[in-house]
C-alpha cells in the first residue's frame, strides 16, 4: 500500500490515469462505494429519525471515504418506492471546492439532485395511482449499482475495488424477490459485496441474504444517534483492510423465499425439479419453465441460521 501521493496539480486524476502517468504504483485500498439510498417517504414519515438528520449523517460519511483517500471514488443511488436515479457521482463532480454559501460541492450537488428526485418518484406515484407501496425500489438500485461496476470493470485492467452500500429502513417488498435475488448471485459472481446497514425496526432478510452471499457486512445500529460513528467505523473500511480488523459478524440470516406464484414470504413450499422455482402450493406445471410435473420435488424450508437454503 503506498499512501504518499504526488501533486497532480488543481485536477483531479482517475485511478487509471494516475497510474498510467506514473503518479501511483498499483494499489489495494481504493474504493469504489456505489450507495444506494433509501427515499421511500412512506417509511420516513413513519419512523423516529428524520429524514434530513439521516442525510446529515450520511453525507458526513461519504465526505470521510473521499478524504480517506484522493483516488476514492462514491456513487449514490437514490432508491425511491416507485424509481431509482443516479444523484451523485465524485468521479464526475467537476466543483470540488465549496460554492457560494460555503456549503462543500459534494453536499450542494446531491441535496439538490435529491430533492429533484424525491419530487419525481412522488409524481410518478401519483400517475401510476398503485396505492402505497411500503417497500423501496431495492432491485432498481441494486441493478444500477452493478451496471455502474461492470461498465467500470470493462474500463480497463486498473480500476478502484467496488462495493455496493445498502442504507435501507424500507421492509422487504417480496414481490422483488426474484429480481433481489439475481442481483445478489451477480454481485457474488463479479465478487463485489453488499454491505448492509440497515436501521428499520425488523431485520431484512434480503439484505442479510445479500450481505451473507457477498461477503459483504451486515449490520443493524442499535442506537441511530450515533450512525455517522457506526458508519465509519464499519462500513468506511476498505476490502483490503477488512482482512487485518474484527468487523460485526452477522448472527444469524433469514433464508426464507418468497413463492413465485403469490410473491409471499414463505416458511414451507415446493420446489419444481427443472428450474428450481419455489411455490406455496401444488401445481401441475410449473408457471417458470412451463414443464408438466407430474410430482413436485420434496418441501422447500427456508431456514435461519442454516446455510442451505434448499434442503
Ligand atoms: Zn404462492
Ligand atoms: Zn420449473
């Protein structure tokens, strides 16, 4: 790990470019922090902190990953409950210094590109007239977060460690299961964790399923007054020093599934023996694959604390 940078002048370089130009060798310890952040208006007028003091909070944090180093690059996704939208990316922040009212660029830029957001997921609710959906679009963003990481992944050879970051307080909306759960098997297969930190009032067994078939972090703060501390202490550390810190380990995992059929939580189900789609009842054929089964495969058990989620 070599920490001394040389001066790159008033610009700011790309982790490729610095080390094409010789400015770094090769290092471990930047990240690429891809957050996605809960706006659901359902769950924050519902819940004791309030919105604008979890933003100060988190905006804290994002300050302190850039400061930790000048190649760390972070990308917030805005995860509202009826869209996701990019609001922020450091790599293309072109003010980095502070603006007229001496507010940083980096907090001016994404409280602004928030509130545009909050406003159009609001409308976009109102056209779509579903009713209150109390889940956030977590399967938007987490295909968002992926979709930046591969397009950084195919830059080139050199590029910083990504992560994906989950701050969620929305519960699980099971009729995303299938959807969560494919991008869970993609993050694990370009081996990019998901860490979650999430501060809903019940675990979320998709974010704990996530984190746990990542080797990302799961973690619940007990006490929200001091999340900017749980922050950086937990979720600020880089891959590369994970290995070297005791960081919380997950104390149990909710492996239950949703049914394909009725999109609902289950404890017990079938499973078809072609495609391996879950469903709480009999079926003749199975909706996924379409094959005629004449006998459904022994019961599904979604199971805590046990790693097999079929067993
Ligand atoms: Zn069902
Ligand atoms: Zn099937």
């Amino acid at each position: 790990m070599a920490l001394g940078l040389g001066s790159t002048g008033a610009r700011t370089y790309l982790y490729a470019e610095l080390v094409e130009i010789g400015e770094i060798a090769t290092r471990d310890d930047v990240s690429l922090l891809v957050v996605s952040l809960d706006t659901n208006p359902f769950f924050w007028s519902t819940f004791s902190l309030s919105f604008s003091d979890f933003i100060s909070h988190v905006l804290a944090f994002l300050n302190s990953i850039l400061l930790l180093s000048q190649l760390n690059q972070v990308v917030v996704i805005a995860t509202g409950c009826n869209s996701c939208a990019y609001i922020y990316d450091s790599s293309v922040d072109s003010s980095h210094g502070s603006d007229t009212s001496g507010m940083p660029a980096l907090y001016s830029n994404l409280l602004r590109k928030l509130e545009e957001f909050v406003a159009r997921d609001e409308q976009l609710g109102k056209a779509q007239m579903q009713g209150a959906t109390a889940s956030s679009l977590l399967s938007g963003s987490l295909s968002m977060a992926l979709c930046y990481i591969q397009r950084v992944f195919r830059s080139g050879p050199l590029h910083p460690q990504p992560r994906i970051l989950c701050l969620q307080g929305s519960p699980d909306g099971p009729e995303q299961y299938v959807a969560i759960m494919n991008s869970i098997f993609s993050a694990q297969r370009s081996t990019v964790p998901i860490d979650s930190c999430y501060i809903g009032s019940n675990n979320s067994a998709f974010l704990q399923q996530a984190s746990y078939i990542t080797g990302g972090i799961y973690y619940r703060p007990p006490q929200l007054d001091g999340l900017f501390q749980y922050l950086s202490m937990v979720f600020a550390t880089d891959l590369h020093s994970r290995a070297f810190l005791r960081l919380p380990k997950s104390v149990g995992v909710d492996f239950r599934a949703s049914c394909f059929c009725h999109k609902q939580t289950i404890d017990m189900g079938y499973v078809c023996s072609v495609c391996l789609s879950i469903f709480c009842e009999h079926h003749q054929k199975c909706s996924t694959c379409g094959k005629y089964i004449p006998k459904f495969c022994p019961a599904y058990r979604g199971d805590k604390h046990n790693g097999n989620a079929l067993g």
